[in-house]
C-alpha cells in the first residue's frame, strides 16, 4: 500500500488528470458567476440574462448563480475569482476594466495577471465608444476637432465617465495618434454625470460607451462626431468611425467577456463557450442585450477569446505609455 502522504503529493502534482476528472462529473453544484461590479449596471443585466439561458444547456440540474463583487474597477471581484478552483464552478464576467485599463493604468496596484491568471471563455458583447460634443459646439466632425485642439494646446477639456477607464484610454489614444494632442481630461463619476455635463456645455466634448450616451443622443441633447470601432453601427449609422474621420486603424470597444481561474479543463471550458454562444443567438437575448447598449457576439471561441484579452491589454499598455499616464 502507498503510504496516504506520498500517494496525495502524487495527485496534487498531476492537476491535468485531476481537472479532467472533476471536468467529466461537471458541473457538481451551482455554479458562481461573479460581476466584479454593483448590481444594476449592464455587465450585471448580461450575466443574469445569460445564466438563465446558458444553465439548462449545460445539463438538467445545472444552476448558475450571479454574484456582485464590487470595488477597485473590478479587481477586487477579479481577484476573488482568480484564487478559486479551476474546476468549472467559478466564472467572472471580464471587461475593459478588469482586464485592460486597469491593470495598464494601474500595474503596481491589480493583485493579478490579467493576460495569465485567468482561462478565457468566451466575449460575450461589444459596442462601440462615441465621442461626442455639445450642441453649442462649432466642431461639426472629428478633423475640425482636432484641428482646433492642435491650435489650442492645453486649452481643451474634454470628460469621461472615470479615470483610467475605457473612455478615459479611448480619449488618450485620440490623443496620441493625433500626434501628440495636449488637452485637459476631466473625469466624472459615471455616464450619468457626464451626459449632464455635455447638454451643459461644461466640456469641449467627451468619449462614452455607446450605451450611456444613445439615449441623450436620440433626444438630440448633443451631437455624436464619431463610433470608436471599425464599422459603423446600425443605430447611428450617419456617423462615422474614427477611422473614417482621419485616424486610420483607431479602434477600441467596450467588451464582455466570460473567464474563469487558470487551469480550467479543456471540457469544461468548451461546453461553456458552446453554451453561451448558442445562448447569444437567441432572438430575446440579442434584442435584451441591445436595449442596454450591447451588441451580442456569438463566434468567439476560447482561442480567439484569449488572443482578443491579450490585444487588449497589449493596447492599452501601449497607449499608457505613449501618452505618459500617471494615475
């Protein structure tokens, strides 16, 4: 017989074959899935929309239960997921912040490695940023702009809905491949803010998520210059993308993206991005999931997930340091 200690440093020193085996009686009890953020914002609307959907595809007793982990952009639920067990009962909806701005803006301070701490999954949604100006402003696109702010250096303010978050980043890498744009970012506390902030005129013009902007923008409370991403999109089809508008390859998006702890069996994950992509194609969920500003993707896979989480936070780092950012 081998001894009970020797026979226990065996196993623990074969994680593969101890994840496949826990992998094939998966999922065993509920399954958590964290929000790193309050409850009541859109990341947490996806992740409950999902749940429901994705749970009865992963097998007739399967439940995912949704928890809110709020704090420090989400490191602090990011980090919770992270120690957890890569046995398929822990997932965390990544985003922007988690897992690009955050960790770039703020290095010394994020308790993990974004790009090898966690296993990617699946992207959930995308939608655009939308640079947008008062209705009073004299700039009528996105050259005229920037003409002016090169005239002007430093004498521009421009907003966000956070420092060191995706508009704020967004905002900085107009700046940079501009060529070196001198302007003053003022953050506020959140789209809501910033929104009033815009229809007072307070600000030469800001950068948002399309989702906290499209209902203002509707109501005509400003004007949009142009999307972040590569292609316009269908609600705001007039406006151009910055690429269109004079800054060839500019291109960035708020994302949702499903992960779990590093070393989650090959199984496990496959069955999760199958279940969630197949739940993304639902008419009810797409239309849900647009309501909310998020246009749902339904074609990732784990590879492509990773590869996309890694571009990511590659970019953002690069746009820190370029843009010399000290948070």
């Amino acid at each position: 017989m081998i001894p009970r200690r020797p026979l226990l440093a065996t196993l623990a020193a074969m994680p593969c074959a101890r994840a496949l085996a826990q992998g094939a009686a998966w999922p065993s009890r509920p399954i958590s899935w964290t929000v790193p953020f309050l409850a009541g914002g859109s990341a947490d609307l996806l992740a409950r929309l999902l749940a429901d959907r994705m749970a009865p595809r992963l097998g007739a007793q399967a439940r995912i239960v949704v928890e809110n982990r709020g704090g420090a952009g989400g490191a602090i639920g990011s980090e919770y997921v992270r120690r957890q067990p890569p046995d398929g009962h822990s997932l965390l909806l990544a985003t922007p912040s988690t897992h690009a701005t955050v960790p770039a803006t703020q290095p010394a301070t994020t308790p993990y490695d974004a790009a090898a701490d966690f296993t990617a999954i699946a992207i959930l949604g995308q939608s655009p940023l939308i640079l947008a100006v008062p209705n009073a402003s004299p700039h009528r696109d996105v050259r005229g702009l920037i003409e002016s702010l090169r005239a002007r250096p430093g004498g521009a303010s421009w907003g966000n809905s956070g420092a060191g978050g995706i508009g704020h980043l967004t905002g900085e890498l107009m700046n940079v491949m501009a060529g070196g744009l001198q302007t003053e970012q003022v953050p506020y506390r959140g789209g809501s803010a910033l929104v009033e902030a815009l229809v007072k005129n307070e600000l030469e013009y800001a950068w948002e998520s399309m989702g906290s902007f499209t209902s203002a923008l509707q109501d005509r409370q400003f004007r949009a210059l142009a999307v972040s991403t590569k292609a316009r999109h269908p609600l705001f089809p007039d406006v151009p993308t910055m690429d269109e508008s004079g800054l060839p390859g500019f291109e960035t998006s708020t994302w949702n993206a499903l992960c779990g702890p590093r070393g989650m069996p090959g199984e496990v994950v496959s069955r999760l991005n199958a279940a969630a992509n197949e739940s993304l194609k639902e008419p009810t969920v797409i239309e849900r999931l647009s309501v909310a500003g998020i246009d749902a993707v339904s074609d990732s896979t784990p590879a492509t997930t990773a590869a996309f989480l890694a571009n990511e936070l590659a970019k953002y780092r690069d746009v820190v340091a370029r843009a010399n950012l000290r948070l």
